[in-house]
C-alpha cells in the first residue's frame, strides 16, 4: 500500500495549524503537524493530534434524506430530487411570502469559497439579507469592536506578537484549552525570557491563569469596570503616551472625564478584587514598553460584548501600544474560519470584503460586481432574532450549514420550538445524529475535513488552502457544491434565460471571484491565488497586487481606517450584567469550553479517549457551595435557571469562587436529557454586535434524590448501541451518556427516575443490549425492583446492567478496564447482596495526558515519589507529545509542593 501525504489545516480552533494528513487514497493513516506553517510550526494539541480518530464513520450523514411531511419519517432520496426540493420550496416560499420569508444559519467552520457561495445565494439572488452565522456567537463583539476603535475589522497583530511582547494581557480567554498550540508558543516564549510578564483576567483559575504573574478573578460582567479603572490609574501615575494620543486619537477628552469616577477603591469594589491586585495591574502594563492583549469570549460573549472590546483597546491607545511588534489589541478567533466569514461579509450586517449593508455604496458596488440591479436594504435577522422569527413564522424556510443551533444557542426550548414549528428546514450536516438534524425535513450530507477544498482564514489574518486527502463517504459532497447547484436550480424557477451567476466548478473559481471584492480595500488580497498558497504557503492579508508576500502586522503608518485616519477613543460607562444574582436565583452560571471536546460533540463525542479528561457533564461549584447545600460530589441537582431546568450531578471546584457555577458547553440533549446546558443561558444580546449572552446566568440549585437508578457499559459498536438505545431516555429525569475507555471503547449511560420503569422497558433495555440469551449472569430482586446483568465474553466482561441501585458501578467498571471476570465476580452478581466486595469509589480516576492515557492517579503518585516534570515526562509519557496537559501536570506538582498545614 502506497501512502501519500496531503497538507492541509485543522478544522477545530481558530489557530489555524498546519497538519500533514498520512492517507491511501480512501483512509486516513496519522495526522501529524505541519512543521512548515508557520501557525503550529509543527507542534498540534489534543484534539488536532487525534483528528483521524475521531469523526467515527459510523456516526456520519451518508445520503439525502427527505421528509414530506413534519409526522413522517425521512427516507433516502437521490441528489437530484432533493437538491429539486430545495430549490422549489425556497422558491414558493420567495413568491408567496416575499425574499425575507426564508433564511440561512451558516458557519465559521465553512471554508471561505463555501461563506461566499452562500452569501451570494442569499442576498444576489434571493435577495434577503438574512444570512447570519454561528460567528454571532462568538465573533460579532470583536467585529464591532474593532470597527468602533480601528475604523474597520482588522485584527493588526500576528503570532510572534505574542512572543515578543513585554506584557501580555489575556482577558475573558482560557487559551491553555482553546488555543492550546499558541498557549505552548507562549510558555515557551515565557520559559526564554521569565522577565516577560502575563495578566489573566478570568472570574475563574485556568490552566491558562496559572502561567500568569497575576491572575485577577473579576467578578463576572465586571471587566468594563475593570479597564476604566486601570485607564484612570494610568493616567494618575502619568503612564499614557501622550504624543501618541495627540497624533492619531480622537475622543480622549471625553473619555478622561468618564474614567475619572473609577478610583480604585470604586473599582475594586465593583470587580471584587483587591485594590493591591488592581494597582499592580496597572503597573505592569505602564511599565511594558511593550504592551499586547488577547481576548475570547469572556469579552465578547456579553450583553456589554463590544464595551468590553472597545474599553480594552483604549488601553492601546492611550499607552501608544499598537502598531508595532509585540503590541496590540490581538482578538483570538474561535472557529478555524470565523475571519473567512467576516471577509466574505457572511453576517447579516455585512457584505463581501469588509463592507456594510447599511452603507448604499458598498451595496452598490457589490451589486455591480455580481451584475444585479441591487441588493436587499432591509437589514438581516441576526442568530437570536432569526431563530425567534422563526419562533414567530415570519421565516417560513430555513436552510442551516455546518452549525447545530438545536444545541448551541441560548433558551433552547424557544429554539427547539422553533424548529419544530418551522414549514421547511433544511439541515446541511455531516454528522447524521445531531440534535438540529432530529428536525430536518430535509438532510444534506456534507463532505467534511480532509474530503474537501477551500481556504480558511486564521486569528492572525493568515490564509491557508486546505486541501482534500480522501473521497467523501457515502454521497456527501461539499457545502459550495451543494449550495450553486441549488442555487443554478433556483434560477431557472425565480430568473429563468438570464445568465447564471453560480457558473462555479471549482473552489478556485469563487476563492478568485470573491477576491475581485477586495481589490483596494483593506483586506485586499488581489496578489494571492492558490498556486502562491501552494508555493509560498500560508499568508497574511493584505497581499495586494505586485506584493510578494503577506503583511505581518498592520497599522504601523498609525493611520487607521477611520475617516480622520485617527484611532478613537469610545467612550461607555459600565453596566452591570442584565442578570443579577438574587435570593431565589443566588448563582451565577458561567460556561464554555473542556480541553479535549469540540462544541456539540459531533466528531470529539465518537472518539472515547476525549471523555477520559472530563467524563460526564458536571456542574462546578466552589465546596463551600456544596458543603452549604449538604451536597457531596456526584450529587444529583436540579439547576433552575429563569427560563427552564436542568437535572445532573454537582462537583467541588475550589477554581471557582463562592457564589459561581461553571457547566461545560458541549453536552447537548442528545447526550444529557434535558436539552443540554443552553436550556439554562439567556437570549439577551449585545446592542450593537447583536452577540448573545453566553457567560452568565442567575441560577439556583436543588438536590434531587432520584431512587432508580440505572449504570448501563456496553462494548461493540457504540453508534449503533447509542443510536438504538438513546431513544429510550426521552422520558427520564436524568441520562447522561458518554463514551469511555481506550482500546475497547464502550458506551456508558448514568440515568436515574423518581420510579422504576415498568417491566416491559426493562425487557426492551435488555433486547437492544442482548443481554436476554447468551453468556450473561443475571440476578433479579423483583421485590426491591433490582436487577444486575454482566455479559461476559472469551473471559471479558463486554455489558453491564444495573438497575434499581447502582452502587456497584465503579467496581464493575474496574474490572471491566482490568479484563478481569473472576469467581469474586460470579459470587457478587449471583446474591442478594447489592454492595460489591471490590472498591466502591471512581478508580478509574480522569485520563490526565489523552495522548499516551496517563491517569491522574499515576501522575499524582509520580510526585509522591519525587518526580519533577521531566522524569514524569520521561518516566510516564504524560505530557510528552502534545503538551496539552502540561499545564495541569503543572499545577500538580505546585500544589503537592505547598507545606502540609499542621
Ligand atoms: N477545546 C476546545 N477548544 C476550542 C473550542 C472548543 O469547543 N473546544 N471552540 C473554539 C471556539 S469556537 C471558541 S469561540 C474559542 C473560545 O475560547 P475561550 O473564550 O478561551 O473559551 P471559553 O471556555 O468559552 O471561555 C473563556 C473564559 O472566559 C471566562 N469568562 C467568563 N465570564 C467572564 C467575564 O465576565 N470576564 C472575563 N474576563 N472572563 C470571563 C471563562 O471563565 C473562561 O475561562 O475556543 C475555540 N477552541
Ligand atoms: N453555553 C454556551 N453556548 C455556546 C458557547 C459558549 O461558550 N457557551 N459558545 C458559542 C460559540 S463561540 C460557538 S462558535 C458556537 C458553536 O456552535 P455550533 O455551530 O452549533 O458548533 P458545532 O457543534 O461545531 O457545529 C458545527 C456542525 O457542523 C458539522 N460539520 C462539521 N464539518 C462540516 C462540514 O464540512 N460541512 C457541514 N455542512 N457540516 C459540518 C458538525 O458535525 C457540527 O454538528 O456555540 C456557541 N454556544
Ligand atoms: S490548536 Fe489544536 S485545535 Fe487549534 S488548530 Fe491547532 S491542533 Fe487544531
Ligand atoms: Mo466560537
């Protein structure tokens, strides 16, 4: 077997690395980093490093699939009647109920070619302007942020920034999870030169805060306060550049009047941290000749999003930090191509190569370059009011690629509503069973990584060709393909005999289009095509005509893309969050994102090694919280928030504060019963960036004693058991489902009922486990309702079934991992005796280092031992390939290292 090697990028985070894809020609080998691009130079994280691994082809959207009415079944149908369908429904949709009737949901996760496609779809020919992308979630606070400071949407700064800076801020990001391959390059960076100096703002500790000189755990909302305040030290202690200010600002004289009310004590107090910490913050950031910032979605996803953005690139601007290397206000980017959709102008707002739909000519000159007459003036619906349009029937066709809002959105009963009362939705999907696919009248199968061509664009304006290595599986085929030929059917119904505008046969040909509209502009790319992407590899904008290569950092004339050429000053007092804590509601909720998953889980939630960090979906209190509560550990809770309710268990975090919660973002409803942890968040949006709420949430807790429980492990072929067996959950209190284990994985359900299910769903249980013949031991108490099944295969237990009570669990699970299935076991299983002779707690304690499977319980015992780092690495393997769990290997051995109190 010959094999070949395809370079091309990961599809996960918006660092944008470079990998080295190993294939055949129909399987993919390894996947290794690319030394060569200069994003990763080499180096790749958890998720990046098991890319062929996860995505189980099992679990992937094969065919279209149509539905003709909402009670039925979809069935398999060819390409050509359901493309047919699409085209006809959104054109009887357009003449029936006007172009703003329907509506596209689109991605940062789509290649550029794909945004574009669609983007012209919608507003050219269609002519709506409701095209908004996942990015409302996630980007559209940076976006506004830098057009209100900057004057256009231009990240200036670039990864050796970061390296080269003397002070860095990282605010509202837990880069150590979400960037990790950056977060490596600065650890680095930090172990050359230790005299570098690192802020976290985060209200919680991180793996990110703990390489931080100086961590200040605001409280949530509070960092408006927080910037104003170290502006207003700033100033007192005459640490502003005021030429700088005087040569290329505007709007410091107001601004100076506003901070003058955030003293330090004023300030301290509104961020509940100390005046010690807030001064010493200001002090490294005026002592820093160099001074550069990163921030993520504890800025921008907020209701004070771009308040947050702009008060921290006032910073820049009064220290005259930006511009040059080692400085500026540097937003890091989520998905691998949320810039690519900014580019293409793929949010409501906007339109292709950085213009506005608000502004006439910008409209004009993209409707001359696509030869239309004109382009919608209406504005679009933006994610949160899109989906309540739907809500509402005023969208009446629905059309949503590479996005499962049925489990990302905020208030997702109102979304799941939506969607369910929504005449025609189209779900363009490459996974088959997310929870936005249960309501498609129509499933599109899309190529997905490694199958597929385009660009992406990276948080350092850095544009990479990513290239395809194997077929798609099944009929699944790129998202722009599927988008022109629908879009050439919808011609010939809305325009017919006039030229088609979706003429496209190759990516190439929409990437050079779309770079027409860039031409003088400041993303102009007009000198860059995919033969120099393939010749002188990645690069960033603008590559003008005549430029040999990218440009590495913008703004170093300090002319800006304002009209007076001058950076501004925005002036905006604090706000306090719109949801407050109060006696019902006394928590605040925060939520976001675990090392080793990637958002709903469609492809990380296949591969079992990416449970192994963090199993189950917990909610994350400080101890004192719990102690308060008389909650232990593994405690169910009912979580209210003010719009619905959630059941799961409760865990101890002393990284928390008192009076704070923390959920992980990617259980949806098809893993936690309940519609997932957005049931609980709120809509409420910023005013300008439209960006929804996602950070905080008054809530409140209860304990939950569920009296039936049930622990179901099950080996084999975990999709089709998830698949058969999910469905019987719907109506309990509380299921949890994950994966675990390495080489054998298995699938594990925790679920619990207030009463025992009748007899019949049990039998029904035990037929899709094939627990009812065969090699299984079982014992029944009918009386206490209780039963256990293990089936044991070639000396292996392969199923576990307990119901009634499930105290067992971990022992069974124990032995189950060990391969053991000795006469103790027989002995347990075969009496009436429900506590297992074995060891009752969590042995199988969390996978530290996913790479090599190194388990905190060996890591914690290698210290024990007197391991430092190195011999740990050397000794163990933990930590020794992608890094990733260095930080917490890390913050280990700090710990164990803390003097023993009497
Ligand atoms: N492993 C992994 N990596 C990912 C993703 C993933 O799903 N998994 N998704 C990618 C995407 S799309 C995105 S957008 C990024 C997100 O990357 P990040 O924004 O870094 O990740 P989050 O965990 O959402 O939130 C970051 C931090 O914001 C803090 N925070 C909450 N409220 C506040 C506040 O009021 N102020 C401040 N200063 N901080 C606050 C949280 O405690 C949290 O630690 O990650 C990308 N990378
Ligand atoms: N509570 C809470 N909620 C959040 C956040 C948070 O921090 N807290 N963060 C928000 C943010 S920043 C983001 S970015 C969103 C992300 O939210 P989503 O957009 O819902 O995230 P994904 O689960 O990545 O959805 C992408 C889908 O595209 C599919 N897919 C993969 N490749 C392809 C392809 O090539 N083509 C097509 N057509 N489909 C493909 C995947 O299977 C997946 O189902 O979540 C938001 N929601
Ligand atoms: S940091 Fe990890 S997830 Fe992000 S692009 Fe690189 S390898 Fe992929
Ligand atoms: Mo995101």
């Amino acid at each position: 077997m010959t094999l070949h090697t395809t370079a091309s990028t990961c599809c996960y985070c918006g660092v944008g690395c470079g990998v080295l894809i190993e294939h055949d020609g129909q399987r993919i080998h390894n996947v290794q980093g690319d030394p060569q691009h200069p994003a990763n130079l080499g180096r790749l994280c958890s998720k990046g490093a098991n890319l062929h691994r996860s995505g189980d082809p099992a679990a992937r959207a094969l065919y279209p699939e149509l539905r003709l009415g909402k009670s039925l079944p979809r069935s398999r149908c060819d390409w050509d009647s359901a493309l047919q369908h699409a085209a006809q429904r959104f054109a009887d949709t357009v003449r029936e109920h006007g172009p703003d009737s329907v509506a596209f949901y689109v991605s940062g996760q789509l290649l550029s070619e794909d945004y574009y496609a669609f983007n012209k779809l919608a507003r050219a020919l269609i002519g709506t302007n409701n095209i908004d992308s996942n990015s409302r979630l996630c980007m559209s606070s940076a976006v506004v942020g830098y057009q209100r400071s900057l004057g256009s949407d231009t990240p200036p700064c670039n990864y050796e920034d970061i390296e080269l800076t003397d002070c860095l801020l990282i605010a509202g990001s837990n880069m150590a999870h979400a960037h990790p391959v950056l977060f490596r390059r600065l650890e680095a960076a930090k172990a050359r030169r230790p005299e570098m100096r690192i802020i976290v703002i985060d209200p919680r500790r991180t793996d990110t805060s703990s390489l931080a000189d100086l961590h200040l755990a605001i409280l949530p909302g509070t960092d408006v306060a927080l910037f104003h305040g170290i502006l207003h030290l700033l100033f007192w202690e005459d640490a502003l550049d005021q030429a700088f200010i005087a040569a290329h600002t505007e709007g410091f004289a107001e601004l100076k009047q506003l901070v003058r009310d955030y003293t330090p004590a004023a300030v301290a107090d509104i961020c509940g941290i100390s005046l010690d910490d807030l001064q010493h913050c200001a002090q490294l950031i005026a002592q820093a000749p160099r001074f550069l910032s990163l921030w993520c979605m504890g800025l921008n996803q907020s209701t004070a999003g771009t308040a947050k953005n702009n008060a921290l690139i006032n910073l820049h601007l009064a220290t005259g930090t930006l511009g040059r290397p080692g400085c500026g206000p540097f937003s890091l980017t989520g998905q691998p191509n949320a810039m690519g959709g900014r580019e293409t102008g793929s949010l409501a707002n906007l339109l292709p190569g950085h213009r506005q739909v608000a502004n006439p000519q910008d409209r004009a000159e993209v409707a001359d370059y696509w030869q239309v007459a004109q382009l919608p003036e209406q504005p679009g619906l933006t994610a949160i009011e899109l989906f309540e349009a739907v809500r509402q029937q005023r969208i009446k066709a629905l059309w949503i690629v590479c996005s499962n809002p049925a489990q990302s959105l905020p208030d997702q009963q109102k979304v799941h509503q939506a969607l369910a009362e929504c005449p025609f939705v189209i779900v363009q999907e490459a996974f088959a069973h997310t929870e936005t696919c249960a309501y498609a009248d129509l499933l599109l199968p899309a190529a997905s990584w490694a199958e597929k061509e385009g660009t992406v664009t990276n948080s350092e304006r850095r544009i990479s060709h990513v290239r395809a290595a194997i077929p798609a599986p099944g009929e699944a085929r790129a998202d722009w393909a599927i988008a022109c030929d629908v879009a050439r059917r919808l011609e010939n119904l809305l325009r017919p005999g006039q030229p088609s505008l979706f003429a496209f046969q190759q990516p190439e040909e929409l990437f050079n289009e779309y770079r027409g509209l860039t031409l003088g502009r400041d993303l102009d790319i007009g000198g860059l095509s995919y033969a120099l992407l393939d010749s002188q590899g990645p690069q960033q904008w603008p590559l003008p005509v005549g430029a040999r290569q990218g440009t590495p950092r913008l703004y170093e004339d300090l002319r800006f893309a304002t009209a007076s050429g001058r950076a501004r000053f925005i002036s905006e007092a604090y706000r306090a969050p719109c949801e407050q804590r109060d006696a019902r509601f006394p928590l605040l909720l925060n939520t976001g994102r675990l090392r080793d998953h990637w958002h709903g889980m469609s492809r990380t939630g296949t591969l079992a090694s990416a449970f192994g960090h963090v199993e189950q979906a917990c909610l994350s209190l400080h101890p004192d919280e719990l102690r308060r509560r008389q909650l232990k550990d593994g405690d169910l809770v009912k979580v209210r928030s003010r719009r619905a309710s959630l059941v799961l268990p409760v865990l101890g975090d002393t990284n928390l504060r008192p009076g704070q919660a923390w959920l992980p973002m990617h259980w949806g409803d098809r893993f936690l019963n309940g519609l997932g942890c957005n049931v609980l968040t709120q809509p409420a949006y910023d005013p300008l960036s439209k960006q929804p709420e996602l950070k905080l949430s008054a809530i409140q807790i209860s304990k939950l004693v569920l009296p039936w429980e049930l622990y179901v492990l099950v080996e084999g072929d975990i999709q089709a058991h998830f698949n058969a067996l999910r469905p019987l959950f719907d109506g309990f209190t509380y299921a949890s489902f994950n994966l675990t284990g390495h080489e054998r994985p298995a699938l594990q359900i925790n679920a619990g009922s207030l009463v025992a299910p009748q007899s019949e769903w049990l039998e029904q249980l035990d037929q899709r486990l094939q627990l009812q013949q065969g090699p299984v031991l079982a014992y029944d108490d009918p009386r206490r309702r209780v039963g256990k099944r293990v089936r044991i295969e070639q000396g292996r237990i392969h199923t576990i079934r307990l119901a009634g009570e499930t105290a067992a669990r971990h022992w069974l699970k124990g032995l189950w991992h060990s391969g053991e299935a000795d006469a103790q076991l027989r002995r347990w299983l075969l009496a009436p005796l429900s506590t297992p002779p074995g060891n009752t707690a969590c042995t199988l304690g969390k996978t530290l280092c996913s790479c090599r499977n190194v388990s905190e319980a060996a890591v914690i015992q290698g210290i024990a031992d007197g391991l430092k780092l190195p011999e740990l690495q050397e000794q163990l393997g933990c930590g020794s390939q992608c890094g990733s769990c260095v930080p917490e290997i890390k913050r280990l051995l700090a710990s164990q290292a803390l003097p023993v109190s009497a």
